[in-house]
C-alpha cells in the first residue's frame, strides 16, 4: 500500500467515477482502475461497485475511508517535520508559481507574507505540475493559472490578466503570426477561440514558452501577439506597440472575446493551512481579499 494508491482510492470514491478521477489526477483511467486493484488486493477487500460508467463505495471502502485520510495526513505531518527542521527551529516556506505568477503575482505576495528571515524555497513550473506536487506534499503554497477544485487544496483568487492582441506600431500583414504565452494545453485553446473571433487563422499561431522573449520577439517584428495586458502595458503607453483588437466586455467583431483572460489562482494544501504555516496563510488571504 502507497501513498498514491491511497490518493486515486480517495480520489474516485469522492468523484463517483474512475474516469473522472483519472482527469483529476492527471493520468490515464487505466492508472486509476489499476491503482485501485492493487490496493483492494493488498487489503483483501474489495472497495468499489463497479457500475455503468461509475463506481460507488463498497461497505468495506467506506469503512476504509477515514483510515486513508489519516494515513495520508500522518505523511504529511512526517514530510512538514522533516522539511522545517533547520538548526534555527525555523519552517522552510516551498513555494510553486506558474511563469505568469511568478512574473506579476508572487513579489507582492512575498511582501504580504512578511517572512523575515524565514527560509524560503521558490521554484517556477507548470500549473497542473504546481496542482500535482501540492497534492504529494511536495509544496507549502502553488499559485497557478489554471483553476483546480480538490478537497485537500483551498483556492483564493488573486487576479485577471486580460490579453490583449497587439503588434509593433505601424507594422502591417503581421496577423500571418500570432505568438502566444502557452504554459499549458488550455492556452492554445483559448488563442485559437481569440483568433476564431477576429477572423484570423489559428495556423499563423506561434507558441513561446518565456514571458520575456515573447515581448522581446513581439518588439522585434516578429508577428503580432495574443499577450497578457500587463507584459505590454508600458510598449502601449510608450507607442512602440498598438492595439490590433481592444478588449471587449462582449464578443464582437474585431473584440478579444470576454472570457480571453487568464486567472492568476492562490492554491493552500490543507498542511499549510493548519499546520505551523497557518498564520502566513491567513496573512496572504487578507492579502487576496485586499
């Protein structure tokens, strides 16, 4: 028995479904049915109801549930003590950001945090790896652009990032090109829906990785660009670069649809938010609700 086996066993007995846990989880539905077989084997019980296309609990899988939710808090008691041992006493803050958080969000709420001179661990990642290592243990804090619903993760709304499509001023035909922030799959999905509803063909579309070299390669003439309104702002405001299709608060011809933005999520595991951590938590929710 394993701590993953107990997560996917937690996870479709919340979901009602192998399927829809294996979406939560982000892994394939063969995964789940697996996970689940080897640990009805190893307890010699069987958990679930296999029924249609859901699952429902046996009287055995819910007897075994408030034991796997205490197996799993007892490990992350044992990884928090394990993490914040320093010689100090003091509790290591793990901190997850996606690019576009850790570009606009994650100064101010260091700030809000007031760490002092508590140790600190920031790495940036992808949204549904920040969602996954939280879910390990693996982290204190994510902060992600894409929003995720989990029992053992609270979620605060931290900001919208309008996009905006813009190219360099003067610059014609640069609709051939459309460069993109694309962190996940749901970025290229949202830059075809925004040149689906400009007329502009979602072939031209250019996926770049960094925040910074998209500006950089917008400013260069490289094409025009779907980007976050804050990275271009200042280019806007100087006149090196224009507006091609303002934002609109409702679709309509040559309008950025209303729903182009991207939301800028605070993600609290349950162990931060109980744990020894819980007062910079409720530091950084003041913090969101400001």
């Amino acid at each position: 028995m394993d701590e993953i086996q107990l997560r996917t066993f937690l996870a479709a007995a919340q979901y009602g479904s192998f399927s829809d846990a294996a979406r939560a989880l982000f892994v394939a539905q063969s995964s789940v049915t697996h996970r689940v077989r080897s640990l009805e084997r190893e307890i010699g019980a069987r958990l679930f109801h296999r029924q249609g296309r859901g699952v429902s609990l046996t009287e055995a899988g819910r007897a075994f549930i408030p034991y796997a939710q205490r197996c799993l808090a007892a490990l992350e008691q044992g990884r928090e003590a394990l993490s914040g041992a320093r010689p100090s006493g003091t509790r290591r803050v793990r901190i997850l950001a996606c690019p576009l958080a850790a570009a606009y969000e994650l100064p101010g709420l260091l700030s809000a945090a007031r760490l002092g001179d508590t140790p600190l661990e920031i790495q940036v990642a992808g949204s549904k790896r920040i969602f996954k290592r939280l879910l390990r243990g693996e982290a204190d804090l994510g902060l992600t652009s894409i929003q995720f619903r989990h029992p053992a993760i609270e979620t605060v709304r931290l900001a919208e990032h309008p996009l905006v499509l813009v190219r360099p001023t003067g610059v014609t035909g640069s609709r051939r090109r459309v460069l993109f922030h694309q962190e996940e799959l749901e970025d290229l999905l949202l830059a075809q829906a925004v040149c689906r509803q400009v007329g502009w063909p979602v072939g031209g579309l250019f996926p770049v990785g960094d925040l910074l070299l998209l500006r950089r390669l917008l400013l260069a003439g490289f094409g025009a660009a779907l980007a976050p309104e804050a990275l271009v702002a200042e280019d806007l405001a100087a006149g090196r670069l224009e507006p091609v299709a303002p934002p609109a608060t409702a679709p309509g011809p040559g309008g950025v649809p209303a729903a182009a933005h991207r939301a800028v999520t605070l993600l609290i595991p349950r162990h931060a938010a109980e744990g020894p951590l819980a007062a910079i938590v409720d530091r950084l929710r003041a913090h969101a609700c400001g």
